[in-house]
C-alpha cells in the first residue's frame, strides 16, 4: 500500500459535512418537502420562490433563479462569461480534477460555479454575483476568485452597491494554493470597495462553509442570511471533537449566528427584492440607467 493509498484509507467516512440534501424530483408534478414531508405541487413551490408553504423550508435553487428573485426583470448584464477553470495541478483522488469539471459543466450548463454581473433592483443599480452549489459543491477555485473580484472592481469603479450571494462548501482543494489566495484577492479587493464608501452585503444560503466563510462572506457592511441557512467553517463534528462538548442543535444555523450578533437580519425568500431595495434607499443609492458592461 502506498503511503497516499494509506493516508486515503484513514480519511475515509471521517469528516462527511451534515448537509441535509434535497430530494429528487425527477421530472414528476410533486416534491416532498424534506423539512415537514408535505406533498408540494412544484408549481406552487415554483411561484412561492420555493419556498415551502406548509413550513417554510427554502429549497435549494440554482444561481438563475437566484437571480431572477433578485434582479429586475430583464435588467441582469452577465461579466466575465467566458472565465472557465484550468487544472494546474493535474489534480486526481479518486477521480482527475478536470473529469469533475466536465461533469458539472455539463449537469449545470456552466463553466464554473458563480454567475456575476450589474443589474437594478427596483431601479436602483448594483453588482450581483450568485454562487451555484450544483457546481462542485459551490467550492470557490481560481476562477470563482477571480469572477467574483472582477465584479467588486467594476462596482467599485461604477460607484455601484454589491450583493454577493454565498452558498458554498469553501475553498476547492483540488487546486490547492491557488484557491486559498482567493481568499485574499477578494478581501484586497472588497477593502478598496469599502474605502470608496459604497455598501456591501453578502448574504449567506444554506451551506455557507469553510473559506467563504471565513473571507468574504463576514465582511458585509450588513450581513444577511436566509432561515435556517447552515453557516461555519468547520464542521459541527470537528468542532465537538475538538472542544469535547455537545454543541448547541441549532449551533451553526441563521438563526444561532444572530443571536450572537454574527448575522445583521435574517431575510425569508420571499422578501428578499423589497428588503434588498429598502436597504440600498436607506443608504443614499437611488434609481438610474445602468450603462452596458
């Protein structure tokens, strides 16, 4: 046995995340809700921005519809379409880095795993970047930095307001430095946006994990989250291991980090677009014409 087969074999099983994941729906009428197990015609989940109407659970929704609840219609400009990841390191575990790019490119229909760009919401403009937890767990690569970094410049350059939309599993290990440092490119680079005194708010979906969190999804100006959003960096296991105590059951969720002053406002689906809009009228942005990119 080699020694990476050894080290493979002690890590197995140990340190699986307690994402609860969603069911499939299949090309069926009907959802189950995995929170309170109703029956959900998807039409109607569909309309109330799924968002179950029995309890409330928010269902896991891909970065278009992220967008869609949040962008005017028709107002959403994308940047940097055309950034897609490369495989530095030649990486490979149990399968090669690049046939796990395929694979989500082609389930997801995109080439990495955050959409970014300028749109208005109710007229005022703003920069948007939605990450999608289809692609790869939501894991932030070079290519996510890099997007993502790009639009807090051109925002910054705009004057533009910025919503960042975190749901990620955190850095993507399978490009090894390259993806921690993005951790600080777009610190650097929201800190150039904080000094031009425009607003920032990230708002954190259910997961919110590892280095996202512990980067740009904590350095909001007003730091948002959905209910019941799962937001740490490390795992609740590790943690309980590590401290040798029983940890709170609704430690790491929206609600907890508010309670202890991590999280501003909890803000249901629902809501969002008119929350999001009060918000930016209360910090002096006001509706205009957003040039092309």
């Amino acid at each position: 046995m080699s020694l990476f087969d050894w080290f493979a074999d002690r890590r197995k099983g140990q340190y699986v995340a307690n994402v609860k994941q969603e069911p499939d729906e299949g090309d069926g009428l009907w959802s189950k809700c995995p929170e309170c197990g109703q029956v959900v015609y998807l039409k109607d989940l569909k309309l109330n921005a799924s968002v179950c109407a029995n309890c409330g659970h928010h269902h896991r929704i891909d970065s278009a519809e992220r967008i869609a609840l949040i962008a005017d219609p028709d107002s959403f400009q994308v940047l940097n379409a055309d950034l897609a990841p490369v495989d530095p390191l030649g990486f490979k575990d149990r399968r090669a880095y690049a046939d796990r790019l395929r694979e989500s490119q082609a389930s997801t229909g995109l080439r990495d795993g955050v959409v970014t760009g300028l749109c208005r919401v109710e007229g005022i403009p703003m920069g948007l970047a939605a990450m999608d937890f289809r692609f790869m767990g939501g894991s932030m690569g070079s290519v996510v930095g890099e997007k993502i970094t790009r639009l807090i410049e051109e925002s910054t350059a705009r004057k533009l307001p910025l919503l960042i939309v975190c749901a990620s599993g955190g850095a993507r290990m399978q490009e090894g430095m390259l993806s921690l440092m993005q951790m600080a490119k777009i610190s650097g680079a929201l800190e150039r946006h904080r000094e031009a005194e425009l607003l920032y708010m990230p708002l954190l979906t259910h997961p919110t994990t590892g280095g996202v969190t512990a980067s740009f999804a904590m350095l909001g100006d007003l730091i948002l989250a959905e209910p019941k959003a799962l937001i740490g960096f490390a795992g609740r296991r590790v943690i309980e291991q590590t401290l040798r105590e029983k940890l709170p059951d609704n430690f790491q969720t929206a609600e907890y980090l508010q309670e202890h002053g991590f999280v501003d406002t909890i803000v249901p689906r629902t809501q969002l677009r008119s929350t999001l809009a009060n918000l930016l009228r209360l910090h002096g942005c006001k509706p205009m014409e957003l040039t092309s990119a």
